[in-house]
C-alpha cells in the first residue's frame, strides 16, 4: 500500500532525513580522512552494484593492473574505496592503498626528480595512514589477532619503517640542505611514531590492557635515523627503484605477496600542471611490475596516461560510462530502471528507515521515468534533480492551505529538469568555441529532428572528437557518447560512433508545446536512422579557427581587435586603442 507523503511531510523529523536522503555524497577524500567505519558502512549500504563491478575490480586488482573509466558522478570513487576495503577484510596475502591525486600539492615548474620525490613521500604517507586506520578497524581480540599474525609487532615494524623512508625521501637535497633542518625532520619523525603507538595502544588497551613501550621504541628509531643522516647517499634525490625495494621489504613485514595501489582523479593533475601525468606515469610505469599493481580512475577526455598503455601495462579496463545506456536494448532499459529504483529506495531505508517507502510513494511511473531520461544514466546528475524536485515539493507544500500535493509533480521534475541544463550552460558559457560547437551540434540535431547523431570514426575526426572544446561538452554531460564502432547504414570503410545531447538540454523540445526532436528511446531508431545522420565536427573547427585568425588580443590594454573593423592597424600590427603591437 503505498505511503501518503503529504501526511508524512507534517513530520519535521522526516523532513529533516528527506533532505539529506538525496544528497550526492562526492568522495573526494578518503573515509580515512572523513571519518571511520561508520562512513564506510554507510557507503556500503547506499552502493548499487548492477553490473557486478566491485566484484569484478575486486579479483581483478589482486592479480593484475588496469584502469577504471567514467564521467563525473559514475561512482568511481566509490568503487575504489569499496574495493579496497573488501580486499583488506578478506584477503590474507593482498593489502591495497587508496591516493587521491587531488590531495597532493605540487609546486610549479617541477621537474622529473622532485616530482619522484613529492609523489613518493605522499604515498609512503598514505600507506603508513592507511595501515595504521586498517589496525584500528580489525576486531578480533588482542590475542586472536597476535596469533594469527603478531598483528601488534608487524604493524608497529612497518610504520617504524615506513616513516623511516619517508624521512629519507624528505631530506634529500630538494628540500633540506642543512644539518639543523635534518634534525627538525628527525624530530617531526619521531613525533609521528608516537603519536601512530598512541592510537595503537589505545585500541590494544580498551581490549587487552596491553600496551606497546613507545620511549624504548623511540631510542631504538633515533639511532637508526641518526645513521642515516650521516648516509653519503642521502643527499640525492630519490631513486625509483629504491621506492620499489622499500615496498618489497614492506610487505616481507607484513607477511603479505602483493600491493595494490588505487590512484584516484587522475583527471585532476592536469589542472595542476601540464607535465604531472605524464612525471607520474613514468613514476607508475617504473614500480608497476609484480607484487605491485596499479589501478587508475580516469575520466575520459581530461588528460592522458602517456607512457601508461591499455591493455599492456593496464591490461584491464572497468568503462563505467558503458553501463546504463537505457536507448542500447529492452534488457539495458529495464537494468536502467532497476539501477535507479534500487538506488532511491536503498536511500529511502538508510535515512528513514520506519517509513518502508518506495519509489512509488514518492513518484509516478511517468515522471520516475522522465527524471531517468534526463540523467541519461548519470546517477549524480539524477540525485541532484530529484533533491530538486523533493524541495520543490516541499515547499508547495509548506506555501499551500490544506490542497497538497500527493506526490512530486511533474511540474517539479520538470523544474528540476530546467535547473541542472542552466548549470551545464553556465559551466561554459564564457567558452565561446565551446558553445559554437554546442550551439552547432544543436541546430544539426534540430534539422534531423533526433537528440542522437554519428560521427565517423576517421583519422581527422578522432582528433576532433578529443580536442579540448569537444571534450568539455562531454566533461560537463552536456553531449554523451552512447555507442562506439557502429558500421554506417550505407557501406562504408568508416564505422561511426553514436552520441547524444544531454535530454536536459533540449527538454523544451523535446516535450514542450512546439517539440521538435524525438529523443531517442529504441535501439532501432539507432540501426535504421541515426547512423546515417553523420555529423561533421570539421566545419565548425574550420569556422572557429578562421575567426580567431582574424581576430587578436593586445596583451597590453587587454582590447580584442577585428581584423575587419581596424583593416589599417591590422597591417601595421597596431593596437587601435593604445598603439601597442599586436601578436599576430
């Protein structure tokens, strides 16, 4: 029997758990950072795995390398964590280690040694962390534990050796070149193993009343890293391969055979600096040999793995944007449908568990359908519009004398619809070739009367298709590749790729008073009509870089100049405004 949700909202308590009940979490840090098993949880229980992807990166990550592929908002990050706690809890001979690029600061204009450098002293920080966290999170009984493992000794050995290396990385000469600073560094050495034998002894404590002795540990450290201050090698950069021998020690340690490293938003290190993939995946490409493998999250189009190749070096490869393609068959439909069901109403019972509250109760069939259309599969930008359309009901409802809506309307969806397509435009309207090419996709989608159209997958196009102005459109999901390698309807060398404008963005006509284009729901359509509208991204290019050739800006009084309208400056390479030469 389905709820009544305009008797339910009266309850301020439900509100409050509505509210968050659709909030995409974005995982940009590790739950180590965040917090600790209850976060971890709490992602376990919201996770929807339609595909069977954990389980397949799981088996997959202990044995070999690779790459996970998706857009924003495809869950990658999730996928990782999941993983990499799934095989820290079941596995006896595997440990894996999650890095977020994005938390990494580098300094500008690095070169190759201090890149090998900085990336190693984040990682041996990650894994010394991360071990450390794994400790606390293990619930057997001090005596279990010791014996199954001499947990204790084991996990106190290696963060004595991993911050030993990571002291050794930090007083190389890029950083430290004097006597006075090693010490600070020896200091702030031995100030974090005893803050790592707090936390332990905490934890052996509260279970065992055992404690690990830190003041004799601490003598014993110093001279250690007393001996290597006084190393005629420790004043170089860091050597790769002495990375990789320090991981091959670490896990003799740890009684494990193999490492996995999960290396997440590699799109984001092109933000930073241009040269930090292709620094890091030499760096990759270098310790990546067994017992250590290595895992990259990717979004399409934001970079490259350079040295890194699929299939070889990353032999295997999760493509996230493949799944959910509701237009590619009845079956993917309905698994689409499936997916998204599962992921409300696991939410639904996470945040308001007593309600028992279904898809349903909250949606008609209809408009479910229409907010799954307008995500294009895309479960971030779903949960947005339906966090949209709930505070679109609620306050309907909270404004309203007694007539109250059932049910989220379609008006709200619809709003909701309008909301996410003015964010996508406002991410590139001071782009003005990305909306050329936007605007001219647009106007050929509306003289075929489709939202989908081909591409031929030629030399020329391909380079297209992976320019910067293209990719931003698919970056911001503002064009969505939905098939790849379909052969054109008539005989061709050429097959053709098969994409789509965001249905958010063309909603007004798509199901407007004056619609103009069907939005493509059937894979027939795709086979008897799309592959024969072929668009070509070279026009558009042609036209942007005719107009940028004939157009110029001073770099002294920042003015753009028309070659057309200041003929005469033109020639003479003359700024019309303050007389300045022109880079042209």
């Amino acid at each position: 029997m389905e709820k009544k949700l305009n008797n339910l909202i009266k309850e301020s308590d439900f509100i409050d758990k509505m509210h968050e009940s659709f909030v995409m979490t974005n995982s940009d840090t590790d739950i180590i950072d965040t917090g600790t098993m209850e976060n971890l949880k709490k992602l376990d229980e919201l996770y929807v795995d339609i595909n069977g992807h954990l389980e397949s990166l799981v088996k997959k990550s202990m044995r070999s390398s690779g790459v996970v592929s998706g857009l924003r908002g495809t869950g990658k990050t999730h996928l990782l964590l999941l993983a990499r706690e799934r095989i820290n809890h079941t596995s006896e001979k595997n440990f894996c280690f999650y890095i977020n690029l994005k938390q990494l600061n580098f300094p500008e204009n690095l070169d190759l040694d201090a890149t090998n450098k900085i990336f190693s002293i984040k990682i041996y920080e990650e894994i010394s962390k991360q071990l450390l966290y794994h400790f606390e999170q293990i619930e057997y009984t001090f005596f279990e534990f010791l014996v199954k493992r001499k947990g204790k000794y084991k996990i106190l050995e290696a963060i004595n050796f991993l911050e030993q290396c990571l002291f050794t990385a930090s007083i190389g000469n890029l950083t430290i070149n004097d006597d006075q600073k090693m010490r600070v560094e020896k200091e702030r050495t031995l100030e974090n193993i005893n803050e790592s034998i707090e936390k332990m002894n905490m934890k052996l404590s509260s279970k065992n009343g055992m404690s690990i002795d830190a003041e004799l540990n601490e003598k014993e450290i110093s001279k250690d890293l007393d001996r290597l201050m006084t190393h005629s090698d420790m004043r170089r950069y860091l050597d790769i391969s002495t990375f990789k021998d320090n991981m091959k020690e670490l896990l003799d340690i740890l009684g494990k055979d193999r490492f996995t490293f999960y290396f997440d938003d590699w799109e984001k290190l092109r933000n930073k600096d241009k040269s930090l993939q292709e620094n890091l995946s030499k760096f990759i490409d270098t310790i990546n040999v067994n017992p250590i493998f290595i895992w990259i999250g990717i979004v399409p189009g934001r970079g490259d793995l350079h040295s890194l190749v699929q299939g070889s070096d990353l032999p295997h490869r999760i493509d996230l944007d493949d799944s959910l393609i509701f237009e590619k068959s009845s079956t993917e439909s309905k698994k689409c449908q499936k997916y998204f069901k599962e992921l409300v109403e696991k939410r639904l019972n996470y945040f308001v568990p007593d309600k028992n509250l279904k898809v349903t109760d909250l949606l008609t069939t209809q408009n479910f359908f229409l907010l799954i259309h307008a995500s294009m599969g895309n479960s971030r930008d779903f949960l947005n519009m339906l966090s949209n359309s709930w505070d679109g009901y609620y306050s309907a409802n909270k404004a309203s004398r007694g007539n109250t809506h059932k049910k989220i309307s379609k008006d709200m969806v619809i709003s909701s619809i309008e909301n996410i397509s003015t964010q996508k435009i406002e991410n590139i309207v001071n782009k003005p070739e990305v909306m050329d090419i936007w605007n001219d996709i647009k106007k050929f989608c509306l003289e075929k009367e489709y939202s989908h159209f081909a591409i031929k997958t030629n030399y020329e196009n391909n380079i297209l298709v992976r320019h910067e102005w293209f990719e931003e459109l698919i970056y911001q999901r503002i064009i969505h590749r939905r098939r790849r390698g379909m052969s054109q309807k008539e005989a061709s060398y050429d097959d053709v790729d098969i994409y789509a404008i965001n249905y958010s963005m063309i909603y007004d006509r798509v199901a407007g008073r004056n619609k103009k284009i069907e939005f493509v729901l059937d894979s027939d359509i795709i086979h008897n009509k799309i592959r024969r509208y072929i668009y070509s991204p070279a026009i558009i290019f042609s036209t942007i870089e005719s107009r940028r050739n004939e157009i110029a800006k001073c770099k002294h009084c920042d003015k753009e100049v028309n070659k057309n309208d200041n003929e005469y400056m033109w020639k003479q390479k003359k700024c019309p405004s303050c007389g300045s030469e022109l880079d042209i």
